[in-house]
C-alpha cells in the first residue's frame, strides 16, 4: 500500500484503490475521508466488496481491518501540509465510482 501514499488527491487515489481492491473482487462502495492530523494529511478509506469472502481476502492480504460493517483503513498521505493549516480538519470525498 505503500504506493497508494502518492496520491496528492482523491480522484487519483480512488482509482488506484479500485484498481488494486479489484483483484480481490467487485467494489460496491468506496469512501473515502480526507484529514490533517499533526501535519499530516491522511485518508480515511471505507470499502465495501461485493462477497463477504472477499472482503476478508483483502483484509487479510492488506492487514487492514473492519469497522461498522467495512472495510477501513487510513493512509498517511505524502502530501505537504499547506502553511495555513492552523489544527485538525475533515472533508468527506465525494463516492460516485462504481462498477
């Protein structure tokens, strides 16, 4: 997943985690949440696949875990902190790709 870290912004990040997620199976849900947290940006992905045993492959593959029903997993990002950035903040990323 280390890769994934690269991504400067949601779209190219949601891509590539379809594009890696899909070997494991169909993605019915992807979210994802962006954050600063200590000057950090990261990305907070909630995925859905379409079989149970699929999301197990992925977690067990990824060594990532459950919350609520998904699949979740944060990312730190290898992106600069912008100079304003004064505290922590949250944006939801819009989920209009599916398969």
């Amino acid at each position: 997943m280390t890769e994934l870290r690269q991504h400067s912004n949601v779209a190219s990040l949601k891509s590539a985690l379809h594009q890696l997620c899909s070997e494991f199976g169909r993605v019915t849900r992807l979210d994802i949440l962006t954050a600063m947290h200590e000057g950090t940006k990261q990305a907070i992905c909630f995925l859905r696949m379409e079989r149970p045993e699929q999301e197990q492959q992925l977690m067990k593959t990824l060594g990532v875990g459950r919350f609520g029903g998904e699949v979740v997993f944060v990312l730190n990002l290898n992106v600069p902190a912008a100079s304003e950035d004064a505290g922590p903040s949250s944006q939801w990323a819009d989920s209009n790709m599916y398969d």
